[in-house]
C-alpha cells in the first residue's frame, strides 16, 4: 500500500482523486443549474483543490519539480477559468459557457491523468510513452466528444447567459 500512497499527502491525494473523479462526472452528467449541480460542483471544486495542494506536495517521482507540477498548474488554472466567471458573472452574455467549457475540460483532464496514472503502473511499460498516450487520448476523445456535444449540450441543460443567473 505504501507504494501505492507514500505517505500520509499520498493517501490524501488518493482519497481527493477519487472524491473529485465522482464528483466530476456526477456534474458532467447531472442537469445544470440545479441546487444538486452547485452542490456537487462545489464538492467537486473542494476536492480537486485538495488534489492540487497534495500535488504540490509529492517529489517522490522526480525528487523535485516535474511534469506532472506543470500539469498540476495547468488543472489549477482550468478550474479556476471555470469558477470567476461563476463568481463574478463575467464577461457579461459568456460567463456561463465560459463555466461550461473549462469546467468540462478540468473534468477531462482529470480523467486524463487517472488515465496516465493506471497505465504508468503496468510492469516494464515505458513510462513516458504512457503518460503520453493516455493524456493524448484522453483529450482527444474528450475533444471529439465536446465537439460533437456542446450546442446539444447547452440546449438540453438548458444553459443561457444572464447577467443576474446563480
């Protein structure tokens, strides 16, 4: 279990990897603009913050800085393109696709890394080559999907850009 964890921010970021991987497809799926959606999304914002704080914690691959910090970076800053146009209702008339597009992302990236997460635990695989296919799969998928899906999407979780919508 220890190599699976590490250590007490190991286990952390395990346990908010999982919460967030709920979380984030519960919001992908579930009708938006509900108490429900806020409600779960908010959990999912709660657990994916702690995700990138222990992220933040772990040398243990690396000994130090390394890919996986920058995509943490990247996570941090699709969440956060997510949720100020959410607070702040802003830009007026695309704040809220604006939210529905970087959140989605932020979901597909997490998918991509649990993706690259189990394939880099497969004995004598090579580790960057399956970083690389998972996160390049995952996202292309993801891509392909949100294509074909976001105009149906907007109009079936009946997604409009108010000034004044919480």
């Amino acid at each position: 279990m220890s190599n699976l964890v590490g250590d007490t921010i190991g286990l952390i970021h395990l346990l908010s990897s999982i919460l967030a991987l709920i979380f984030g497809t519960m919001v992908l799926v579930m009708k938006k603009g509900t108490k429900k959606h806020k409600q779960i999304g908010y959990a999912y914002v709660a657990s994916m913050s702690i995700l990138i704080l222990t992220a933040f914690m772990i040398f243990r691959l690396f000994k130090g800085w390394g890919i996986f910090h920058y995509t943490t970076v990247l996570s941090l800053l699709t969440l956060l393109a997510g949720m100020i146009p959410i607070w702040t209702k802003k830009p007026i008339n695309k704040w809220l696709n604006l939210h529905f597009s970087f959140m989605y992302w932020s979901v597909i990236g997490l998918y991509a890394a649990f993706a690259a997460e189990v394939l880099v635990r497969i004995p004598e695989t090579p580790f960057f080559s399956m970083v690389g296919i998972a996160t390049g799969g995952i996202m292309i998928i993801g891509g392909v999907i949100f294509g074909i899906n976001k105009s149906k999407w907007i109009k079936t979780f009946g997604i409009k850009n108010k000034k004044h919508d919480n």
